[in-house]
C-alpha cells in the first residue's frame, strides 16, 4: 500500500505525512488546535473585511444584495444597518 501511494501523492504532502508520523500524541494534539486557532483567526480577519465592504455598500445596495455579496447574513447586514443608523 505504502508503495502504490507515491504513485498518488506528491512530495510535499509526504513530507507533511512524515511530519505528522513522526509527533507524540501530545505534539499531534498541539498542532491540530494550533491549526484550528489559524483558521479561526483567518474566519475572523474574513468578517471582519465583510463587514467593511457592508458598510460601503449600505447606501448603494439592498440588505439583501448586501448579504448574498459579503456572505453575511439578511440579520447581521440589518443589524449593522441599524448600528450604523444609531451612531
């Protein structure tokens, strides 16, 4: 089996396998939240940005545009809509 996987894999992911191979439990436990910490991060930097991009167009689109364009929710653009009316 080992030896039909080089056929199918490149050198990068094996390197990536050997890496994990290679780790205790606890380093695999450690890298495995250290990998979900960055992708919670980037989620955050990624609303974040669909945020701005929302108050930019609250005066050209529709709540609905608005949404369906950032990925943000008909409720999140209205409540943003409503905060930014309030300020």
């Amino acid at each position: 089996m080992l030896t039909s996987t080089d056929k199918f894999i490149d050198e990068e992911y094996a390197n990536v396998v050997r890496s994990w191979l290679k780790m205790t439990k606890v380093e695999k436990i450690f890298e495995k939240e250290k990998e979900e910490a960055m992708k919670e991060t980037r989620d955050q930097a990624e609303k974040s940005k669909a945020i701005e991009i929302a108050k930019n167009l609250m005066d050209v689109l529709s709540i609905e545009m608005i949404s369906k364009k950032t990925g943000l929710s008909i409720d999140e653009v209205k409540k943003l809509k409503e905060d930014m009316s309030n300020n």
